[in-house]
C-alpha cells in the first residue's frame, strides 16, 4: 500500500474541493496516483459536488413528518425553485424527515444514518443528489418534538406536495383529553405561528442577547430621563415586546379577543382535560441565509439577447 501523506491529501482537497477522508480514500484506491485519484472522486460524484458547496443554497423545501405524539422537521436547501419540484429531491426531503423521527434529533445523527434501501448515509445520499442533479444541495437543519401524552400538530404553508413546503410548524400539546380536538386546536396554533414567527413560547425563552438589545434601544429612546423612570419605561417596553413576540402572549390569530395562553387554558373545557402547549418549531425556507444579490430576470433575457 502506498504511504499516503497529509500534503498528498491536501493537494488532493485543493484541486477537487473533496472532504478530506474522501481523498484520504481515494489515494489510498489509486496507491497514491494524484490525477488518478482525481478521476476516481469524479467516478464517484464526489469532487462534482464539493465543487458546488461553495454555491448559495437558499431554496428548497421544508419536510415535516408526524406520527401522533412525535414528529420531526427538516430544511433541505437546493440553488433554485426549480429543482425543489424535482421528483428526487422531493423523495429525499420527504425521507429525510421521516429517517428524523427516528434519530436523536441531530444533525449529525441523522447525516450518519443510513439511507433506507442501500448502504449510504443520508449524507452520501445527498452528494449523489447533487451529482446527479447538478445543483448545490444542503441539510441544513433538524428538529424534533415530543409529548408522553396528548398531539404533535403540524401545519405546511406554501405547500407543494404532503408535508412539503415553504414554511413547517410544529406544535406541541401535552393533554389527556380528546385527541381529535387537540389535533384541530394544534393545527390552528400552529397556522397562528407560520403567521406570527413568535420568537420564543414565553418570555423565559426569549435569550438574553435579545432583551438587551431591546432594553438599549429603549434607553436610546429615552435617553436623558431619571434612572428611575428609565427602569420603569425599559419593564414596561420589555412586557410589551413580549407580547409582540411570545406565543403564549400573542393574540390568536384566529380570535384577537383572546391570547394563544387563554385559548389553551379554555381549551381544556372542551378537550376534556387540561391542555398545556409545551413548545413549537417554525422553518421558514432560507431564513438567515445571505442570498447573493443578482440580476433581476428582465435583466438576464435582455443580456442573452446582445
């Protein structure tokens, strides 16, 4: 066997833009031959698709999955709308969110499972998909929830196919009372998070790099007031934010009348038990990518018509 060197390696990364053990692996299968083993990652997808990692993924598709008391959320990133609505892409993101029920509820975790049908991680999955697509492709994130008792309800705005779309939500709703109306109220709250984008259930959650940007803004509004009155004005400002951004606090959207929190405590009359809402997740599409700033399309038809 040849003796494969770390400088071996790294020139290999920095003319393919392949995964270090990928390349590790791929002179130890040419015993050492640099472009032989260059032709081997292109064999194998594998130099294709790093070289497209670079590339902004910020379309794609939320998948959620639910199973009653347990359901899962994944976002997989594409380059465009357009291969969103690709059959594969579509089986993979589905599969994706079904393979996270099942995992930990980590990224990693689930990148290291293995695929259903054949010996490839979710990972290597993806990289074939790129491959063979042609686009950058990305898992980008991952979560789960839970109850022991009670529903997960789950809501899909901008919905393309089943359990797939723009934004997911997932709600979570601790009650021994009646499943089926737990899963209406779930699916309603949920519509009211896709809607809202509240940052955290309560105002516990709200993290403290948060509060005290929102407590220095107020202070810079009111610059020049007496420390008392200042810690006055900054309380006050702080509970109406949260009333602005906890679930708990907001208006139901569907009934401004009432607060989520006093349709959940009436909901137990009607559930048959009380009902606690224990947590939520929202994926929105892309949020907090960078996207790279373009041409608009008026602007590429006329540049291919010079």
């Amino acid at each position: 066997m040849a003796n494969i060197t770390a400088a071996m390696v790294k020139e290999l990364r920095e003319k393919t833009g392949a995964g270090m053990m990928d390349c590790k692996g791929a002179l130890n299968e040419t015993q050492g031959d640099l472009e032989a083993a260059v032709d081997w990652l292109r064999t194998k997808g594998l130099a294709k698709a790093a070289k497209k990692a670079g590339r902004v993924a910020a379309e794609g598709l939320v998948a959620v999955e639910s199973a009653g008391r347990h359901a899962a959320i994944v976002e997989v990133n594409s380059e465009t709308d357009f291969v969103a609505r690709n059959d594969a892409f579509q089986a993979f993101a589905r599969e994706a969110a079904k393979m996270a029920l099942d995992s930990d509820g980590t990224l990693d975790s689930l990148q290291a499972a293995h695929f259903p049908g054949g010996s490839e991680t979710v990972s290597e999955k993806l990289q074939n998909l790129i491959a063979t697509i042609g686009e950058n492709m990305n898992l980008r994130r991952v979560a789960k929830l839970d109850v022991s008792k009670g529903v997960i309800a789950s809501y899909v705005h901008g919905q393309i196919s089943e359990g797939l779309g723009k934004i997911g939500v997932l709600v979570a709703l601790e009650s021994e009372g009646d499943v089926e109306y737990l899963s209406t109220l779930g699916r309603q709250i949920a519509m009211h998070v896709a809607a809202t984008n509240p940052v955290a259930l309560d105002a516990s959650g709200v993290d403290a790099a948060t509060l005290e940007r929102e407590s220095n803004i107020l202070r810079e509004k009111n610059a020049g007031k007496p420390d008392h009155v200042m810690a006055k004005i900054v309380e006050s400002g702080l509970k109406s934010y949260y009333k602005e951004v906890t679930l708990l606090e907001q208006p139901f959207v569907h009934d401004g009348s009432k607060t989520i929190s006093q349709v959940i405590k009436e909901a137990a009359g009607k559930a048959g038990a009380p009902v606690a809402l224990t947590g939520f997740v929202r994926y929105a599409l892309g949020d907090g990518i960078e996207k790279e700033e373009g041409p608009d399309f008026a602007s590429e038809v006329a540049a291919m018509s010079r």
